[in-house]
C-alpha cells in the first residue's frame, strides 16, 4: 500500500506567546501526523506529551530554528489541539502546522 497525503491544518502564527496550540486537520487512528515547526530565533522547540522529535535545525547566523514531530493519530485526534512550546516569549516570528499521511 502507497503512502498518501490526507491534510494539512491551517498555519498558526504568534509572535507574542511560547506556545502555540497547532490543529491537526481531519483524520483517521492509525495515520501519521507530522508538525512542522518554525522560529525566527535561536530556541529550540518542544512537543507535546505523544509526539516524537524528528529533528531540529538551528542556524546561529540566521537566527533561524525549525523542527518536526510525529504522532501516530489516535480516536479524539482529529481537530484536535496540539500545544508546541519554546523556552522564551521573545517576541519573535513563532509558527506551526500539522500534515496527516495515511
């Protein structure tokens, strides 16, 4: 069976919190979903209880981080809210979304 596509969430953006909370889009249990995350800074990222670090790259000299998690969704997933945190309200460009494979 071919992986596919299934949804991708709408995009948060805040430039004024250290968490914001990501809504999975429409999905089934069993499905993947992965976060992607970006800050206009130099703080790393955290997930929520659940979801695996995939990787985090930080750029010193761009005072660039992005990251990505995953989760296999379970029943109640679907929609649902998922807060991703970074250590500093630093006022600084922080986003996220969350895409589903199947």
């Amino acid at each position: 069976m071919a992986v596919t596509f299934v949804a991708a969430g709408g995009i948060v953006v805040s430039s004024a919190v250290t968490t914001i909370n990501v809504v999975a889009p429409t999905l089934a249990a069993d499905d993947i979903m992965v976060g992607f995350l970006l800050g206009k800074d130099n703080i790393d990222h955290s997930g929520p209880a659940g979801w695996v670090e995939i990787g985090t790259q930080v750029n010193n000299t761009t005072a660039l981080t992005t990251s990505m998690w995953w989760k296999r969704a379970v029943g109640g997933d679907s929609g649902a809210s998922f807060a991703f945190t970074k250590a500093t309200d630093n006022n600084t460009f922080f986003a996220g979304v969350i895409a589903a494979w199947r």
